[in-house]
C-alpha cells in the first residue's frame, strides 16, 4: 500500500512539474515547433520581430508575448497573400492548446483552414479531431436560414474564413462566397446575396477552458 501512495505522488508531482514547465514556454516558444516556422523564421530585430517570405525581403510580423498572439502575412510578389495567424489558449490545467490558421487570399478567391495542436514530448501533434466538429457543423450554424437548395450548394460554394483572436477566446469565422454569380443562377445568386445584404456574416467560436472544447456563442 505505501509503494503504491509513492508513486501516486511521483506521478502528480511529474504531472505537475510538466505542466509548469509547459507553462513557462511563450508563443514563441511553442511557434518554433510548428510547420510554419519552418516557412517562415522569426527572428528579432531590435525591438521588432521579422521574417522573410518567398521575395526574401525581410518583413515585419506581430509576436504579442502577452496575448499569446503571432501573425505573419506575407504579400509575395503581389499576386496573393499568405495570411497565418497563431494562437497559444491556456487550458484549465495550464497546459497548452496551440491554434494555426492559413488564409489564402490571391486577389479573387479565399482559402482558409484551422488546426489544433497540444504539445506531446518535444513535438507538437494535431489534435483537430477532437476541436474541430467538421464543416458541416458550420454550416447548420449558419446565421441565416438555408432552403434545402441552398444547404446543397454551401459546402462547395461558401468558404469559412476563420480570424483566431488576439485577445479573448472567440475565434471569428467569417462567411465568403468563393466566386461571383449572375441572376441566372438563381439558387447561387440567393445564397450570395445572403452573404452580402448586411456586409460579412460571422459566427463566434468561443473556447470554454472548463469543457476544454469550443462553443458557438451566437448561433
């Protein structure tokens, strides 16, 4: 019985040595183990942070040690951008949840895609599986009503664009259509102009420390 109280105490003492240890890692720290990183490295430049993109002119990035914030948007040659945005959420434990999201935007269309990292060993592993509820959950949040037609058409036609948060826990997905419609196409042109009547349409995706899981906020 004492052996095994021991080790009942090593293990939470590990426990919490490593999540404190977790804790003392920044943005930063926890951006360098990321793929983007490996795209773009960030060094410091007097009291500003740079990195350089695919013209190999050194550009100005936001690195935000308070809010646990990087962004780095990369215009290229002029023919599109590489827009990236990292995150660091605390968990209730103190360990840490790691967001990345890439927009793609190349002047007529946007691209944009999230994942969801937690630090494993000296690596960071995805766990969007267990973050992201899969598209269509998005799209049954959508802000507007959606006749049958229009809910066909919305995964191929509608692109989610998620802006992670600078300060806070709610993520900001914006809905954009990827193409523009004339009349002709009826079903389209409806479901555009929903997007367009009241400006850009957007859903909040708040992260709840307590259920370690996001939660809509405003459906």
């Amino acid at each position: 019985m004492k052996t095994i109280t021991q080790l009942t105490v090593i293990s939470i003492l590990l426990l919490i040595t490593s999540n404190l240890h977790a804790q003392k890692k920044n943005v930063l720290d926890y951006y360098k183990m990321t793929e983007v990183a490996k795209e773009y490295k960030i060094t410091k430049k007097g009291d500003k942070y740079q990195t350089q993109g695919i013209t190999e002119e050194p550009f100005d990035v936001v690195v935000d040690f308070k809010n646990g914030y990087i962004e780095i948007k990369d215009e290229g040659t002029g023919g599109g951008t590489l827009f990236y945005q990292i995150v660091l959420f605390r968990k209730a434990d103190g360990s840490a949840l790691i967001a990345v999201s890439k927009q793609n935007f190349d002047g007529v269309m946007i691209g944009s895609e999230v994942d969801f990292f937690q630090e494993r060993g000296t690596n960071l592993v995805s766990v969007k599986s267990k973050y992201y509820p899969g598209d269509k959950f998005f799209m049954d949040n959508f802000p507007e009503e959606l006749t049958a037609d229009e809910k066909k058409i919305f995964p191929e036609f509608v692109e989610s664009v998620f802006d992670l948060p600078q300060n806070g826990l709610a993520i900001s997905i914006m809905y954009a259509a990827n193409r523009h419609v004339e009349k002709e196409d009826k079903v389209m042109y409806n479901l555009q102009q929903k997007l367009v009547k009241n400006g850009p349409i957007f859903l909040k995706w708040k992260y709840n420390k307590a259920k370690d899981q996001f939660e809509i906020v405003n459906p």
